[in-house]
C-alpha cells in the first residue's frame, strides 16, 4: 500500500525504537520457546517419577504442545485481525505461561499432557503475531534481520532450559523447578504492555489517530515533518473485502503454490526442529554419553543458531534468498547426517553448531522471507498458515523421534530421518524459485 504513514515506517533508518521491538520480540519468544527443550531434557527424571512411562507414550505427550500450537497460530492470527496484534499477543503470552508453570504441579503425566496442550496453544499465537508486528514496524532494509533476530528466542530459550535443567536435574534430582521459569513474563507483564506497539495497519483500519501519533512519535519524535497523519488517514484506501480476509485468499492463482510449499518448508522445518532439540539428550544418552554431556549438545546447538540465524539474515536483507535458502538447508542437512557417524564428542560438538548455524538457522528465515512476499493485508494471516500447518511437523517431530528410539534404530538412521526433512525442505525452496522466476516472467511480458 503506497500510504504515507507505510512509506514513512519502511524508509526510515533502524532507530531505539526498533531495537527496544525486536528485544521484546526476543524476550517473549525466548520463555515461549522454553519449554520444549525443558522438557526434553528433563524426560529421564520423567522415567524415574512415573516409572510405567514408555518412550512412545512420552513421545505423543511432548507432541501434543504442537498439536495446540497448530490451533494457537490458526485462531489468533484471525482474532487479531479482529481485536488487534497487542491484545491477542498478550493473551498468548499468559496462555502459555499459564500452561507451562502448571507442568511443574502437574500430579499425573495425564494433567502434564494437557498443560502441555494449553501451553502450546498460548505458544501457537506469539511466533505469528510477534513476527507480523516486527515485519510491519522495521524499516525496509532490515526487516529480514528484525525477524530472524527475534526467533533466535527460541534458541535462547533452549539454552536456558539446558543450563537450568543441567543445574536442577544434577544438584536436587528434581525436574518441577525447571518449569517455574514461566512465571518471569508475568511479573513484567507492566513493561510489555508499556512496551509493545499496536498493529499500525489495525490502527489506519480503525481511524486511530491518536493511537498512530504516540506509536509515530515513538519512531521518531519529529515524524510530524515527514508525515501527516490526518491527511494520510484520508487518503488511506485499502479493498473493502480486507476486513474480512481468510484463509483463501492465499490460495489464488498468484500465491496458491508458494502457500503450499511454505506449509511443506515450516511442516519440514519443525519435524526436524522439535524431534532433535526433543530428543537429543535421550539419542546421545543412548549412545553412551552422560546426561550432562547429553544435554550440552542442546547448547552448542543453540548456540550455533543464534549466530546463524543473525549473520544469513544479514546476508539475505543484502542478496535475497534464492540461491541462499536452499544452500544452507542442503549443507545443514548434510552435517546433521554425519552426527550418526561414530566419532569423538569435539568433532560432534563441531558438528552440531554447524546444523544450528546452517539446518536451524535457516528455518529462523522462512517467516522473514514469507512476511516479505505477500502484501501487507495478507501478511498476518500469511504467516499464520505455514506457522499453524508447521505444527503437524512439530507434532511428527517429538513422535518420530520416539518411535525411533523405541524401535531400536540405530543412531545413524534416526539422524539420516532428521536429515531427509531438511533435503525436502531444500528441494521445496528451489520449486519456490522456479514458479517465482516462471512468475516474474510473465509479468514482465505483460
């Protein structure tokens, strides 16, 4: 939309205000993305509590925070469109925080189960909506970075859950502490609600003049010299049908393919996200490792997709992500394969930051690049579809992963299963840039 107040946010150059956005954005995916690691590292004091548990049972139950997810990212990108990005990501936030506190009171791994479902569900709406707001307010040019940025939350998550399991697990054989965690959002639930912005495309949809000068002064004090909103306000048009925008419409002629093979990438993405970062500590605890050797690999892991997820985002605001995306898919899949050749614990160590640096970073840029390729009245519910079908991967993930493990698969092909969905996700990419390229010239001609 060539509206005044959009130019303005997109031409700008990253200020205080977009730092202060994208480390609330970081905060809040941070403690949502805490409790899947949390939970796979506190699975062998599980055994010990409730000793009747069997691996696949454990399985189903840590897929079942993606099974709520898929219904969290599905119902709060269209609430939002409704009530607005900032009501409906709080509401998330205290869903989760609510659900994953109460894992640590849970009495029966029954109760543990559907905390995990309501805690996903609460998860389910932050990454959209977060990524929606943070793709809205960046400036152009770093809009790519802002986004891969705040989902390395996720990784900082996992780190934390590992040091914090590692202490707890180790030095008072208990595994409720390490769910308490949850409450910290909560206690600085006055600083978020300070903080985060309002939609500005819900607040031109509504006439919320004030609503945009305080959020417009935030950017920048002096935005009344580039930008009027009254006048932008009433010369803003948008088609009627926007109010009521679903699902369908990514399903055109223009989008329907790219909708589709987003879905397969975040499907592929979160399989191999959730059944490793799940299961890992249990595969190289099997493999002979200690629990805390075990658990350290979820950090080098983490580690090394925070630096990639920064540095390809980078790369991908400055060249794009056609030759990009399929690249690093292609060599993390290969370095997560050779995790299953027996080795010493450095050369695996080595090997595991590199599928952060490359296999999980690269899943940190497929919502910067989806938030890129529709049009700002598609775009909440455009990143909702893949984060919402993604869950059947993460759903997958945890189940595989176990069914595996109880099937006595060798470590090597249970890394070679995990490999295969980054090798799907890589070919999916490279059928993106074909139909785009294909797209494009067409246009072109016309």
């Amino acid at each position: 939309m060539k509206n005044d107040i959009i130019k303005f946010i997109d031409s700008r150059k990253f200020s205080s205000f977009d730092m202060s956005l994208v480390i609330l954005g970081v905060f809040l995916i941070t403690f949502t993305g805490y409790a899947a690691p949390a939970y796979g590292s506190v699975i062998p004091m599980l055994f010990k509590e409730w000793t009747d548990l069997n691996w696949d049972q454990l399985g189903y139950v840590g897929s079942l925070s993606e099974f709520g997810s898929l219904f969290g990212a599905l119902v709060c990108s269209i609430v939002a469109r409704k009530y607005g990005i900032k009501k409906v990501l709080i509401a998330s936030v205290l869903i989760f925080c609510a659900g994953t506190f109460s894992l640590a009171l849970s009495p029966t791994i029954e109760i543990f189960a559907i905390c995990r479902f309501i805690a996903g569900f609460g998860f389910g709406g932050v990454i959209p909506l977060v990524i929606s707001l943070l793709a809205e307010y960046a400036p152009k040019n770093n809009k790519s970075r802002s986004v891969a940025t705040a989902l390395c939350g996720n990784q900082f998550g996992a780190i934390i859950a590992s040091f914090i399991a590692i202490y707890v697990t180790t030095q008072f054989d208990q595994w409720r502490p390490v769910f308490w965690m949850a409450l910290i959002p909560v206690v600085l639930l006055p600083y978020i609600l300070k903080t985060l912005p309002e939609s500005a495309l819900y607040m031109m949809k509504n006439n919320d003049v004030e609503g945009l000068k305080k959020v417009l002064r935030k950017i920048d004090p002096d935005y009344s010299s580039s930008v009027n909103v009254e006048e932008a306000l009433k010369s803003f048009t948008i088609k009627e049908q926007a109010n009521t925008v679903s699902y369908k419409d990514l399903f055109g002629k223009k989008y329907a393919l790219i909708s589709v093979l987003a879905s397969v990438i975040a499907i592929m993405g979160l399989l191999f996200i959730n059944g490793v970062i799940v299961w890992l500590p249990g595969v190289m605890t099997n493999a002979g490792y200690a629990l805390g050797s075990s658990i350290a690999f979820t950090i080098f892991l983490c580690a090394g997709t925070v630096i990639g997820a920064i540095y390809w985002a980078s790369v991908a605001d400055k060249k794009g992500f056609v030759v990009l995306m399929p690249s690093i898919y292609i060599i993390g899949s290969v370095s997560l394969l050779l995790m299953g050749v027996k080795s010493n614990i450095i050369i695996l160590y080595i090997l595991i930051t590199l599928v952060g640096f490359f296999l999980f970073a690269a899943h940190s840029l497929v919502n910067a690049f989806i938030a890129q390729h529709y049009p700002d009245d598609l775009r909440t519910i455009a990143i909702g579809l893949p984060n919402a079908m993604g869950r059947i991967g993460g759903l997958l993930g945890p189940t595989v992963g176990g069914l595996l493990l109880a099937n006595q698969v060798s470590v090597m092909g249970w890394f070679m299963v995990f490999a295969g969905t980054g090798l799907i996700a890589a070919l999916s990419f490279i059928l993106i840039n074909i139909q785009s390229k294909k797209a494009y010239s067409i246009d072109y001609q016309g």
